[in-house]
C-alpha cells in the first residue's frame, strides 16, 4: 500500500467531507438550535463529538487557529445547545446537502459500493487511535445507517486521523499554528490571505510568524516563500504525513483504492457543482485532483 496511493484516495473523497464547511444547509440547522455565530458554528460543530469541553481542548486539537478566536465562542455554545444537539444538526445538513448533490443517485449502487469500501478504512483505522484525539472523539460517535451518510462519516474519519498526524509532525518540526499555517502558504498553494482571515490571525501576527520562520531559515530573504532548507521541511512533513495515513487504506488495499477513487470522484464532482458554495479557489484545487 503506497503513501501516494492513501494520498490520492483521501483528496479524490475529501469534497464530500468538505462540503459541511460550505453548504448554507450548516448555518440553517444551527440557527434553528439558537447558534448564530459563523464562528460558533465551525468550532462548536466539529467539537461536539468532545461533548462539552474547554477552550483548550479545541485550541489544542485544532492547533492552527488564534486561540482568542476559539475562547470567544467555546464554551459559550454548551450554554446555547448541547453537543449531542450540535452533530444532529450538523448530520442533518449533511444529509440535506449530499441529497441536493446527489438527486436521485443518493440511493445509487455506487454510492452504496462507495461508502462499505470508505467504512472499511475507517474501521481499520479504528483499531489505532493512539495519539489521534480528534479522530478518536469522532470515532466514538455512533455511525449512521443511511449509506450515503456513511460515507460522508467515513471521510470524516479518515481526514480527521490524517490531520492529527499532520499536526504530530508539525509540532516535532518545531512550528506553531500561525508558522504552520506561512509554511503552507508559502508553497505556494493557497493564499495567505485566505488562511491569515479563516483562522483569525492578524496581520500583526502573521508578520511576527514570518519574521520567526525566516530567523530559522524556514523562508528565504525576500517575499514569503520557502527557502530551500523550508522546501525540504515541508516536504518531508508532507510525505510523512502521507505516510502515517496509509494504515487505514490497507484494509481495501491498492485495488479498493482504485475502486473507491473511480467510484467517489464522480460523486464529489456533483458535490463541487451541487451549489453547496464552496469557494472558487478551493473548488478549483479540488478539480486538479478530483477531475
């Protein structure tokens, strides 16, 4: 089982992950439970499966987003409505979502092929929570019958036990969340606006965080751009991270990959044109992979 294989398979699946984070179906099923705040909604929703935690619980797992950000609503949205009420909802907009995507084919063969090989992964994974505090909590969160939002619970998995594989290489190369978050810019992959504003960092911050990094040779002299010693790092922290995710694609193995890929491309296509209001720009990194 390769690293660029398991690579693959995660990013060809992760619109239909992705969505949740878009879709006006979100907002909609908070706002009925009294949760207003957009910033509410994302950190509350998706650390519900903790039930009611601190502030540091999220600030810790989420790892690269300002911690003010977090403390101004968590908490609070314990008060306004129980975790176990916040993932109802959010299961109801992802339910109302892929069914908008999806039409008719929500109860199509293929989605139902795809989303016992998806489980399949995401039950091997399962077996190896260790260290994986995100993707623990959601594993504990009983799974859903209907197959199409098995499959959405099954990327879900998968890219929470990713990410916090992610963010264990992150800390050993020595960086913090705001650092993390330059590096990635500094590829050249996505802008740092875009990552400055959605993680609530000033740009006072960000500039400290360059200032940081190009003091430890991260980012060459001029521009925020990698240096090569930075080239190097981020490499390796993403071929890494490809491989401490390849266990749970072991259980389908490199043909279960291949067919799960032929499989779920097509379905989150329809989730990138089902105006579910993913932005542009990551619309368009989705294609590149997706097709």
């Amino acid at each position: 089982m390769s690293p660029h294989s398991a690579h693959l398979t995660f990013r060809a699946l992760e619109p239909i992950h992705g969505m949740i984070y878009f879709t006006p179906h979100g907002p909609e099923a908070y706002r009925e439970l009294g949760i207003t705040d957009p910033r509410m909604m994302y950190f509350a929703s998706r650390s519900a499966a903790f039930g009611p935690v601190p502030a540091s619980v999220t600030i810790a797992t989420f790892f690269n987003f300002n911690p003010v950000a977090v403390r101004a609503v968590i908490p609070a949205a314990w008060e306004i409505a129980a975790p176990a009420e916040i993932f109802r909802a959010r299961m109801h907009a992802v339910d109302r979502s892929l069914r908008q995507a999806w039409g008719d084919d929500i109860t199509s063969p293929e989605v139902s092929a795809a989303a016992e090989l998806a489980r399949r992964a995401a039950e091997r994974a399962c077996e190896r929570p260790q260290g994986r505090a995100l993707f623990a909590a959601h594993a504990a969160l009983p799974w859903p019958e209907e197959p199409h939002l098995v499959l959405w619970h099954a990327q879900t998995l998968l890219r929470e036990y990713r990410g916090d594989g992610h963010v264990a290489l992150l800390l050993t190369a020595g960086l913090d969340g705001i650092e993390a978050l330059i590096t990635h810019s500094a590829t050249g992959e996505i802008s740092p606006e875009v990552l400055r504003a959605s993680r609530s960092w000033s740009e006072q911050d960000w500039a400290d965080g360059v200032r940081r990094l190009r003091a430890r040779g991260w980012l060459a002299d001029d521009g925020v751009v990698l240096s090569e010693h930075g080239s190097q790092r981020r490499g390796a922290i993403e071929s890494q991270t490809d491989e401490l995710s390849v266990y749970p694609y072991e259980a389908i193995g490199e043909a279960g990959c291949a067919r799960l890929r032929a499989l779920a491309s097509p379905l989150a296509i329809r989730v990138l044109e089902g105006g579910l209001g993913f932005p542009p720009m990551l619309s368009a990194r989705y294609r590149q992979v997706v097709g």
